[in-house]
C-alpha cells in the first residue's frame, strides 16, 4: 500500500471517529439537577417531618453562619430558614418542645428536615432513637422579635399539655425553689405547659442553677427568654 493510500485510510478513520463521538453525545442524556425554589418564610410557618441530631466531632467548630457550633446551646441546623431565626420544635411522640436558633445549614441526607444540637436533641428525647418525628414552627425571625428572646436565662424542667400536671410540678419544686413557675405556650395549634425556674441575667447563673437542679434528678435544660 502506498503511502498516500496510508493517508486516505487515516483520513477516513479520523472521520469515522469524529462522527463516532457526535453520535454517543446525541444519545448521552444531560444530567440534570433540579433545585426547587426556597419556600416564603414568616412567623407562623411550619413544618412537619423528621429531625436528627448532632454534636462531636462537630463541637468547636465553625458552623455556616460563622458561628461556632456549641453542642450544649439551643440550636439547629435547617437548610434554608434564616439564619437567627427561632423556631419552636415539638416531638410528636411525646409532646416535649424546645425552642432553638438556626446557626447552620444541613441536614443534608433524604429524611430529616432539621438537624439539632445535642442539648436541644436530649430535651426532646431524640438522643437514643438517632431520629424523631417533629413540628417546627418559626416564631421570630432576624431582625424581629429574636434578640429580645435573649433578655434573660431560665431553667426549664417539663412541658406538658396538661395544666393540671404543670401545676403539680411546680409544686413539687417550690419547696426547694421559691422561683418555679408556668409558662403557658401555643405551640402549634396546642397549648402548652412549661414547667420552669429561675430567671437569671447570665447563662452562666442559669447553668449553674440547672446543675443543681439536676444534682436533685430532674432533667433541665436552660433556655433564653
């Protein structure tokens, strides 16, 4: 074979393989990521799903807000809610609420909707399950109502929907702590009964008050009016 017949059979093989990789792009389907647009947020807007919890080895560091994770603090990661905004979590197997403040972004596996810290997952009983099914609902978003939930620190001990047990409680507690009270909530259409104690200018004087009364077996977490 000669070589200008060389060259015709590498021409017509060149060819052959442009048109080979036209062909495989023409059948290729793009992939394709479908991002839904973020939902309208205001105060009264819920929510309904799975929330799961996290502390090490995430302690310590910064979260997406730029603020340091504390696993011991009231707050949760959500994946589109303001950040600084306050929302009303309750644990529809046992009623048990807690309010946190939205510090990160997550979670991001299918199921669960809010990823809270440690302290606010134990307060709703989600530490040994992993997952629980919950309500949030905002209740203050930046640049409202949130910062004055910050005026000062109390010592929550139970919530219950029911007055009668609520009063029961803070009776049992007066005897040792003269400041006990009822907080009475609306927590997603129901009306709650927070059982707690104390109000302190500083956390600090809160935990310190939450450590004794845990000393005395109840289980308490502290939390920002």
């Amino acid at each position: 074979m000669t070589a200008r017949h060389w060259a015709d059979w590498r021409h017509l093989w060149l060819a052959w393989g442009v048109a080979l990789l036209f062909l495989v792009a023409a059948c290729a389907k793009p992939s394709v990521v479908t991002v839904p647009p973020p939902r309208p947020v205001f105060v009264g807007y819920e929510e309904t799903g799975t929330a799961s919890w996290y502390g090490e080895p995430y302690h310590g560091r910064q979260t997406a807000s730029g603020e340091v994770y504390d696993m011991s603090q009231m707050t949760a990661a959500h994946r589109s809610l303001p950040f600084g905004s306050w929302v009303v979590v309750e644990n529809l197997l046992n009623r048990r609420t807690v309010e946190v403040r939205i510090t990160d972004r997550g979670p991001f596996i299918a199921d669960p909707i809010l990823d809270l810290s440690q302290a606010a997952g134990r307060a709703l009983g989600a530490i040994g399950p992993g997952t629980i099914p919950v309500r949030l609902r905002v209740v203050a978003l930046p640049g409202s109502t949130a910062e004055s939930r910050q005026g000062f620190f109390t010592v929550q001990v139970a919530a219950f929907s029911s007055e009668e047990r609520a009063a029961m409680l803070k009776g049992m507690l007066e005897r040792d702590w003269a400041d006990a009270y009822v907080q009475r909530v609306e927590v997603g259409g129901r009306t709650v009964y927070r059982v707690r104690v104390g109000r302190a200018v500083t956390r600090g004087e809160a935990q310190r008050l939450a450590q004794r009364l845990a000393t005395a077996s109840y289980d308490v977490i502290v939390v920002g009016e």
